[in-house]
C-alpha cells in the first residue's frame, strides 16, 4: 500500500485525460435548459484538491461552467444549518429509483420527496433558505465563495432565465408539493432561490476545494471554519453515495465508490474522506443525466489511485 504523498497525481490525471479522449463524443449535452446545449462536447477538466492544500488540474479545469445539481449539496448543508433535522419531517433520505426530475412518487407519498438531491427534494430545502434569509441568494453566494475561496463566483442570468422559461416541471413539482403543505413560502420565490443555485458557474479547482469539508469531517481547509459537524458531514456524505448521481447511484456506487453529486451541465463532484476532493467536467451526458466521460474518469482514478471508500 502506497502512500497518498507517493503517488503521481499529475501523471495520473493525464493518462485519465488522454484516456476519456475517445469517450467525449458519445454522451448528449443537456437540451432541455437551452442555454447549456450551446456547452462544446469536447470540454474535459478534472481537478484533485488534497487536504494539506495541493490542487491537480488537467484539461479544462479552469473553465467556469454551470454546476446544475451539485448546488444541492451546498444547499442542503444551509438548510441543515437553518433547521436542523427538522428538514427529515420534510423530506426523505432514500435513493428514488427514478429520474431526477420525476412527480410520480410524491403523489403517494404525501408530498414528501425521496432525498434532497431529486429535484423535489431540492426544491423543498430552496423553500427553507426562501423562508429563513432575509437574502437567501446572497447567502449562497457568501457560502460558496468562501468554501471554494473564489470571490468572482456568479449566479449566470442567462442560465437562470432559460432554466425559469422551461421550468414547468419544476413549477408543477412546487405547486403540488404546496397543495399537501409542504411549501411555505410564495412558489415563485422558491423558484428563484432554487435556479439562482443551479446556475452558479464554478470551473473544476474550485468545486474541488468546495468540498474539502465533507472531506475534513465539516472543516473548511482554507478558511479553517468548522462549517458543520462531523457527524452531519458523515450523514451528507452518505446522501450523497446513496442519491448524489439519482437512479444511477447504484452503478456510481459500484464502479467509482466515492460519495458524490453530479449535476446536468456536466460537472461531478466527489470526496475521498480524510484525503481529498475531486471533480470532473464533461458536458456529454449519460442516459441518467450524469457526464459519461466524467463517471469513466472517476472509475479510473478510483481503479489506478485505489483511493475510494470501498
Ligand atoms: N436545474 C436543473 C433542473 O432543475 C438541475 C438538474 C440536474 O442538474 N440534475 O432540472
């Protein structure tokens, strides 16, 4: 067993690099929000950003795209914040089986969402933030930018309005939640909170580094903030391996074996507990909306590196 200090990170990011080459081609960018179809297939970033402060880049890692789904990690652990576990009356903690997007399980379940990373479940945490800040976007914005310690992280309008004009499944999943009573606040405000979020633009170092508290038992490495517990970051974590990548987490599991949240403009993040974050960036995606070449890179890392919690 080598040790974490012996390995060639950059190496290792390369042969990924030039290995996902001939896969870049074969997943779709999402069409459904517009604005991201105009993302080229041929964009690969991937980023590893180690506890002791060290980030690896190759590719594209530099390149600021939208993060989509892996803003409910953020979101989740203000929620958390705000309510406590008060937030699981509201909302389940089982993976769903179904696509991300799905109204046909809250029908039966009393308006109660499977996990916080499908969209109704997102939608119900978005609904918290809404009603507990005065400012729920700036306070995204302060959360994320201190926890990627970059300051020029933005809310892309454009983005946002291509994700409201064709949002109707995420208005209907709002409205018919609210009709069981579990919305509290205006279904329009609860919207924006919940697209301002899906359309930060991060690039790859900074969702690595973003992430080393849920690496670091809910300690922030450079701002040395204790953003959570270590049993809520354990918890979160879990979430994420279990429900991060939706009806795919399964298969996630079974060939990355990292937590991890992936989103539909094609980013994935992960966290090795105790070493490291780690992200990739390829908008093709899979049939599950997760980037293809992004769960193949992380397969390999796991494969070469060794390095996941299995
Ligand atoms: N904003 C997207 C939506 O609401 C997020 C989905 C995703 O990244 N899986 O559909």
């Amino acid at each position: 067993d080598s040790k974490v200090e012996e390995y060639d990170f950059p190496a290792i990011l390369e042969q990924i690099h030039e290995e996902v080459q001939e896969h870049l081609d074969k997943g779709e960018v999402a069409d459904y929000i517009p604005a991201l179809a105009e993302v080229p297939k041929s964009k690969f970033g991937m980023a590893l950003a180690m506890l002791d402060g060290d980030v690896y880049t190759v590719g594209d890692a530099e390149d600021y795209f939208s993060i989509q789904s892996i803003s409910k990690v953020y979101s989740l652990t203000m929620a958390l914040d705000c309510i406590g576990a008060d937030l699981w009356k509201r909302c389940g903690r089982e993976p769903s089986g179904n696509s991300f997007n799905s109204l046909v399980q809250l029908e039966h379940e009393n308006g109660i969402p499977r996990n916080p990373f499908i969209n109704a479940g997102a939608l119900v945490v978005a609904d918290v933030l809404a009603k507990h800040f005065d400012d729920p976007k700036q306070a995204m914005l302060d959360f994320v930018r201190a926890r990627a310690g970059d300051d020029s992280i933005e809310s892309d309008p454009e983005v946002k309005k291509s994700e409201a004009e064709h949002g109707h499944r995420n208005a209907a999943l709002v409205h018919f939640m609210r009709s069981f009573d579990n919305i509290d606040s205006a279904v329009e405000d609860v919207l924006d909170v919940y697209y301002h979020h899906c359309s930060l633009r991060m690039h790859c170092a900074d969702l690595a580094r973003s992430f080393l508290y849920l690496a670091n038992r809910g300690q922030c490495r450079h701002s040395d903030c204790q953003v959570i517990n270590p049993e809520r970051a354990k918890r979160i974590n879990a979430l994420m391996l279990t429900c991060g990548t939706y009806d795919a987490a399964g298969d996630f599991a079974f060939h990355v074996g990292l937590p991890a949240k992936s989103g539909v403009g094609g980013g994935i993040v992960g966290v090795i507990p105790h070493v490291a974050a780690i992200s990739v960036w390829s908008p093709g995606l899979d049939s599950k909306g997760n980037s293809l070449a992004g769960g193949i890179a992380l397969d390999r890392f796991t494969q070469l590196t060794g390095l996941s919690v299995f």
